[in-house]
C-alpha cells in the first residue's frame, strides 16, 4: 500500500466549525449501516480523570470524522467499555472481539500504561487491531504485536526529554549551582514509573550531582519517608514520574516538611491535569511537565487546538482539563484516517493502512504527525517540556515549540 500523505486540518476544523451541542448529536442512525469502535477508558479507580479526559478526545474525533462522511461510507459508533483494572481492560477487549454482531471494528484506549498493557495483549491474542492512545510503557509496541498501533510518546521520549530539560535548563536558568546540580529520579515502581525512571537514571549515570534512583510502592504511601530522605540528601532537582494521586501525596508530604526543592520536573499526565495543579494552588506554580502539548501552544497547531478547546466547552460545559483529550482526539483522527484508508476490516489490510501514513507534524492534526515502524510506535509523536505559570499550562521546551519563557521559580 502506497504512503498515504493527505493534509488533515483543514477537514477537522471544517467539521469542529459546525460542531453541534450534545442534546443535537444523539440522533438516531440506523444499526446495520453503523460501524461499532470500541472504547476502553476507566471511569473509576485511580486513572478516572485521566480516562475520562481522553474518552473525550476520542469521542470529538469521532463527532468530526462522523461530520465528514465517517469511515468507509459507515457512521461511527463508539461502544464504551470500563477499565478500572488490568483484569477488567483484557476481559472488555474479549467481550467487545467475541464473534456476533456485537463485535467491534477496533479498539482504542487507554491511557494507562498498566491498562494498556493487559488490553493489548487481548486485543493481540484475539487479533483484534487496538489503538492506544495515551500509554506511555514502552513494553506497549515492544513485544512483537502485529496488531497494537501507539499513536502517543513512549516512555524513552520522556526520559530523554526530561534529561534534555536537566542538561540544558538548568545550567542556564540556575547558574549558581554550577556542576553539583544534586538531581534525584523519584519514580512509582510499577510500568510506566519503572521504565522512565530507569531511563532517567541511565541517562544522568556518571554526570555530577546524582543522588541516585528512588522507587516507591504505587500508591505513594511511603511518599513522606522518601521526601524526607531527598530533604537530608539536599536534594536540589527533583524530576519524579507518577500518577495524579502521587503527585498530590508528593507535594502534600513536601508541604509537611517544610522542603521545597529549587525545581521539580514532572513526566506524564499526572503533572499535566489543571486538577492536579487547582488542588496545589500557588505551591504548583512553576512545575515542569514533560507530556503531550497542551492546547496553549504555539503556531498553526496552537490555533486549531483553540477550536478543539471551544467545542470541548460547547460539548461538556466546562474547558479542557488538560492536553489529554487533544492528544487522544489527534490520535484517533490520525487511525480513523488509517481505518478509512484501508477500505476493508480486515486485519492485515488494517496493519497496511496504518504502516503507509506518512504524516508531516505541519500536515497533521494539531500538530501531530504519522509515521509507525513495524513495532507500532508512531515516531512523529510530539512531546514538549511545558511549566504551570500563572495557572496554566504552557510549553516552555525546546525553544521552537515554545509559548512562553522558562521561569527559575517553584511555588
């Protein structure tokens, strides 16, 4: 199959400039004509929020790829399933590839590293194509699958992203601590924290000023212990990967001790939630996150986020809550576009469609290419250092996706 180059933009905005509220968009279609999308996010449990958020970016992907004609001449159905565990994530990948006309097309989800793990998986033994896209373990597209595609960054691009951050922000924006920056890597011992933090360590190896590698038990209970210890240890860079809970216990447990490193450098959703960042008030400002774009970026892809974000609040009442729904909504326009390429439903014609896109970050949704190697993993996935100033999220790094300028200020 020939590369697929087709420039995306203009038809999403063309169908989010007309997007219809809620009440007017359940209209009923006829059941034999639709086309069944599976939906794998959890709605309760510890990754609800973040479930949720990305839901919803799959969801106004598919509202706008409906409003183009759908895919293969069908409309879009999206059938949701929970995802509260891995057991529960491998039993709805099952259910939703069971043969009868209840059966799905494809699967998407589910932001969640050890979710995403178990459902893959399924979704590998049942060959069903599953799209993930939030996951960041990079175990996802490493275990020879033909058939999960990840449209998102991989944890090694936020390690190195955040060790790019380490070796060139700091110098320029503390200057006075010259070659003893003493970093510590703080991470949750489970999928996703293990893989990035290992990286992370790797990467700082022999470099001055390492304290070392710190993994705690998921959940964060032995949190204020380890804060204590970072605090003895002097600790002056803290770059920590942990879900949102983490992230709140982290701060909490650093209030109580009355110990504020100079910068703390957060990789994936957790640091990148406005919630997270509402429920620290001042004591968040200036935290670094290393994640997907949020929707205040720079340039063309800035603009065409700004409507993504207007039907966002015309849909569900309220602003995004962070750059989640905007990735999961690029990712999803980019496989729905794979989906219609194929022209059948088969598997392998599927695999074809999605290897062939050859999407430039300029041609792309918001700013997002397309370009998978045989593993799955799309490489033209973008990635940013972004910083909480002033309440929002902005990218600060590298400099040509930059909104606004670093600041050398923590709380």
């Amino acid at each position: 199959m020939p590369p697929v180059r087709r420039r995306m933009l203009p038809g999403l905005a063309l169908a989010l400039g007309a997007w219809p509220r809620r009440s007017a968009r359940a209209q009923a279609r006829a059941s034999a004509a639709e086309l069944r999308i599976g939906a794998i996010y959890p709605s309760s449990g510890p990754f609800a929020l973040l479930g949720d958020e990305s839901f919803r970016g799959l969801e106004l992907a598919v509202e706008a790829r409906n409003r183009l004609g759908g895919v293969q001449g069908r409309p879009l159905r999206l059938v949701r399933a929970e995802a509260a565990d891995a057991a529960q994530a491998g039993e709805a990948v099952r259910r939703l590839s069971a043969a009868g006309p209840e059966r799905v097309a494809a699967i998407f989800g589910t932001g969640a590293s050890v979710l995403s793990a178990a459902a893959t998986q399924a979704a590998e033994l049942q060959g069903m194509p599953y799209f993930e896209l939030g996951a960041t373990a990079d175990s996802i597209t490493g275990r020879g699958f033909r058939h999960v595609f990840r449209t998102c960054p991989h944890a090694g691009d936020l390690a190195l992203l955040s060790l790019r951050a380490v070796s060139q922000l700091v110098p320029a924006l503390w200057p006075g601590e010259g070659g003893e920056p003493r970093i510590a890597v703080l991470h949750e011992d489970g999928l996703c924290g293990r893989a990035v933090g290992g990286l992370q360590e790797a990467g700082l190896r022999g470099a001055p000023g390492l304290l070392g590698r710190f993994p705690y038990v998921p959940g964060g209970q032995d949190l204020p212990a380890m804060v204590q210890r970072l605090r003895a240890g002097h600790a002056r860079f803290l770059v920590h990967t942990g879900p949102a809970g983490e992230v709140l216990t982290l701060f909490r447990a650093m209030r109580e001790a009355q110990w504020r490193p100079a910068m703390v450098i957060g990789a994936g959703a957790g640091y990148s939630l406005a919630d997270t960042a509402q429920a620290m008030g001042r004591a968040f400002e200036g935290v670094m996150s290393a994640d997907v774009p949020p929707y205040a970026a720079a340039g063309p892809a800035g603009e065409a986020a700004r409507e993504l974000a207007e039907a966002y609040t015309g849909t569900y009442g309220h602003p995004p809550r962070s750059g989640h729904s905007l990735a999961n909504c690029a990712g999803a326009t980019l496989c729905l576009e794979a989906l219609h390429q194929a022209g059948s439903l088969e598997a392998g014609r599927i695999r074809a469609a999605v290897l062939a896109l050859d999407i430039s970050a300029a041609e792309g949704p918001f700013g997002w290419g397309a370009a998978f190697d045989e593993a799955g993993q799309n490489r033209r996935a973008p990635l940013v250092l972004s910083q909480w100033q002033h309440g929002r999220l902005l990218p600060v790094f590298p400099a040509e996706a930059a909104a606004a300028a670093p600041r050398p200020e923590l709380g």
